[in-house]
C-alpha cells in the first residue's frame, strides 16, 4: 500500500471514490493524504458537493432529455448557496 500520494493520485482517488470505485487501500491512501494536503481536501469538498449537487437531477435519459431551464436555475442557485457558505 502506498501511504504517500501526490496531489494527481489523491484526485484521481477521489474522483473513483465518488462512484465507489476505489480500493479500501486507496481510501487510506486519501485519507492520510488529505490530513496533510488542504489543496485537495478542498477539492474533494468540492467534488462531494456537485455530486451531492447534480446527483438529484440523474435519471437514466436518452438523448432527447436535457434539463429543463427551471432545473438549471435550481442547480445554479444550490451552487452559489453552498459556495458561500465556504
């Protein structure tokens, strides 16, 4: 197990982490990384909220389904609500 990740690993770690992807050994790679590194665990803050953010408007869709402008209003008013409070 590699305790010591560079910022590039952490992300990479972090972005399968959002989809359940990451091995239990690299969980642990991030998390040490991130007691350490504050550059990345603001980006995994950031990556955790437009999941949090988006994840309400999937749907499995084909490709004549897109947002409707009320929920890119939505979508926008969340993201400037929760960037302020950062």
């Amino acid at each position: 197990m590699k305790l010591m990740l560079t910022c590039d690993e952490a992300t990479a770690i972090c972005d399968k982490n959002q989809y359940g992807e990451a091995s239990i050994t690299e969980k642990i790679s991030l998390t040490f990384h991130l007691l350490i590194c504050k550059y990345c665990k603001k980006y995994t803050k950031q990556n955790n909220l437009m999941t949090r953010l988006f994840g309400q408007f999937l749907t499995h869709c084909d490709e004549t389904h897109a947002l409707s402008e009320e929920d890119k209003t939505e979508i926008e008013k969340n993201l400037k609500k929760e960037l302020k409070k950062n």
